[in-house]
C-alpha cells in the first residue's frame, strides 16, 4: 500500500491536506448556509463546527431538510477494536453525543471487531476481545442516551448482520475495492469483504423496521472510502445513500502531521493515562511553536499554528473567549511555551477525570447498550 493514497482508513500519513482531499474524496465543504441550517435545528453549534474540526459533509443538507419535515434521521458511527482508545478517538464521539442529546435520535454504535484482526498479523481474537470490552466502556462513558444508543458487535450480531452485507457484497466489484483502498493481489479475502460490513449499520434500522429513516454518520474523514461505496451500492437495495459529516485528525503531541496513533505510545493521550502521565507526555513531548529562549519568546512571541498544546485546546476549550485570549498571548509572548502546555495539562486532567469516573461505572452498563434483536 506504499504508492497508494496517503489517507486510508487503515493509514494517515505525512502532513494532511483536506482540501486535497475535499476534492480527492468528492465531499463537500461545511459552508455558512449549512451551519445555519444545523444551528435553526439544534439551537446552537458546537464548537467543533464553529471552528472546522468537522469540516465536510455528504448529503448534510438532505437530512436536515428531512428533520424539518419531521423525517428524524438515525446516527451511526463506530470504533474497531485493536488498541486502547486515546483522545483523538473521542473527536467524533464527543460531536455524536451533541448531534443525539440536540436531535435526540437513535444512535447504532458499531464495533467491527473483526476488522482490526483481518488488518494486523499481530492481532487474534483473544487480544481482540480484551481491546472490545474496555473500548465499549470508553464508549459508554462519552453519555450516550442507553435507551436511544445500540452497539453492534459484528461476531456477536452475526447472525443479524451477515444477510443484509452479502446482499452489499454481491453488488461490489474486486476491482472497485482495490481502487478504493489500494489493495494489491497480496490483501486477503477477508479484507476485499470488511466494507461490505461497515456498510450494514447504515441501512439496518430501515432493513428491521421496513421504513425508510435517513443515515447520517459522523466520522473522521479517513473513513469515507467505506461510505462512499455504500452510496453506490444502497440505493440498488431501496435504501437512500447515508449521509456523513467528517472530522478533521487530532494531530498527535509530536507535531502536526499525520494523526494521533495508539503504535506511538509518547504522541498519544490515553482516556485511561494519570494526571502524571498526561503532564509528562505534555511537557516533554508536546511540539511547541515557541520560542528557544524566554528573551526570544519575548520579542518574537509564539506561533500557534503549529504549536500542539494551542491546537489541542482548539479541541478541547470549549469557550471561545479564553481561547481567543490565549491565542493572543501565547502570538504576542506574553504567554510562554510551559504556560499554554500547562493550560493543556490542567483541561486534560479534568477532562480525563470526568471520563475516568464514568468509565468506571460503565462496567455494569455494557449489557444495556448491547442491540437485543427481538427490540
Ligand atoms: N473502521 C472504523 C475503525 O477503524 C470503525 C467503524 C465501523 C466506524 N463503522 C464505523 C467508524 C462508522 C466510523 C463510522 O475504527
């Protein structure tokens, strides 16, 4: 896969460029007319949107326009479980908890726990297993509504799932997947398969109920690959094309390029890292655009562009304000390097502190969240 796109769904390397891939992927950019519409229906915006972090869409408009009319549309999203689950992770789930508390819909959660075994030789379904249990109470802990949210677990809903993803499989082509995912003749059968399943949770509510509800999901844009096909191949079954709204990558603490990757143990922040972690990974690790000296730093001031801890609290400072505030000083150099990582120290804590604490009771939840067929 060397030669192929730089941004797969198994792969994101080197510095991203998504208005390359606005065009590359065919998606359409987040515009004014688009955030007004999603603020007259939801009450407000997220900062997410306010500030790019979800910055392209298919169809957005289309389900938005239903909403108005009273057509409630369902969420999808998912996680694969291979590896403990890190900040960058939360993005997406985080802007899906906003979207089901604001629209109050469904939302159908999967985790593909075959994927990651089909993509890593290291990988069997044993370890597979231990990284679905904790990944769920991650999942869990983001808040989402247990009587509004359903996990799939594609070995567990096998059964439920294997019909309606041959029904897909037998409308893609090798050809299109290598195209898509620029596999060569060395990928196994397995792998030429998976997106056939990525693809049931956006139509299953519509396949189980026998009406037609709109799809829309919310994901990191290295995904779209998936969801493009199943645009394609949807409408051939009598469901509509799922829509999406995609994420830009959270970069990871050694720079922005890339994304955050759980092989990099020091460019990631685990959900489950102590505040000890969290301030030495920081400290140490955090791409600073600062200054080398104080004097420097002083005269010159920093540059927040490429400094990691601003980028991060662009993420994560939900207030406008005392984000503009320490944009400002940090650029002016009123602010010094070990101040804004400190600024990031202090949030992250609390925030991993406020996950930690619901991860801990979702050990009993799990069970409520799993899809119960007969439902
Ligand atoms: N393929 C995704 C991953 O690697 C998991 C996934 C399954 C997913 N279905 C999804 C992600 C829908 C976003 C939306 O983690």
């Amino acid at each position: 896969m060397a030669n192929g796109p730089s941004v797969t769904p198994w792969d994101v390397s080197g510095t991203v460029n998504y208005d390359k891939l606005v065009k590359e992927f065919g998606v359409e950019r987040i515009d004014s007319a688009i955030l007004r519409q999603i603020e007259r229906a939801a009450g407000e915006l997220h900062p997410f949107l306010r500030r790019g972090v979800f910055f392209s869409h298919r169809d957005m408009n289309w389900v938005m326009n239903e909403y108005e009319k009273g057509n409630k549309f369902f969420l999808y999203t998912g996680r694969s479980p291979s590896d403990a689950v890190h900040i960058g992770h939360l993005v997406p789930w985080m802007f899906t908890k906003w979207i089901q508390d604001r629209f109050n819909v469904d939302l159908w959660f999967q985790f593909p726990d075959e994927e990651k075994f089909l993509f890593k030789d290291s990988l069997d379904f044993k370890k597979v297993g231990h990284f679905l249990q904790e990944n769920m109470l991650d999942v869990i802990a983001i808040g989402f509504d247990p009587k509004r949210t359903k996990f799939l677990v594609d070995t567990l809903h096998a059964n439920l799932m294997y019909k309606p993803a041959c029904e897909v499989a037998k409308r893609i082509t090798l050809s299109t997947i290598k195209a898509s995912f620029g596999f060569d003749d060395s990928a196994n059968i397995g792998q030429a398969f998976y997106t056939a399943m990525q693809s049931v949770p956006a139509f299953l509510p519509s396949y189980l109920s026998g009406r037609t509800i709109p799809c829309l999901i919310p994901h990191a844009i290295d995904q779209d690959p998936h969801f493009r096909i199943a645009r394609d191949v949807l409408p051939k079954l009598g469901f509509p094309k799922p829509a999406s709204i995609h994420s830009v990558f959270l970069p990871p603490l050694s720079g922005a390029a890339g994304k955050m990757s759980s092989s990099i143990p020091t460019g990631a922040i685990y959900t489950t890292d102590s505040a000890k972690a969290v301030q030495e990974k920081v400290m140490k690790h955090a791409f600073s655009g600062g200054q080398p000296t104080v004097k420097e730093h002083r005269e010159k001031g920093g540059n927040p562009e490429v400094d990691v801890p601003y980028q991060w609290l662009r993420f994560f400072e939900e207030d406008d304000d005392k984000l503009k505030k320490i944009h400002d000083d940090y650029q002016s150099g009123k602010m010094l390097t070990g101040e804004i990582k400190q600024v990031l120290v202090d949030l992250l804590v609390r925030l991993l502190e406020r996950h930690q604490a619901a991860r801990a009771e979702a050990e009993d939840k799990v069970n409520d969240y799993i899809f119960k067929c007969q439902e």
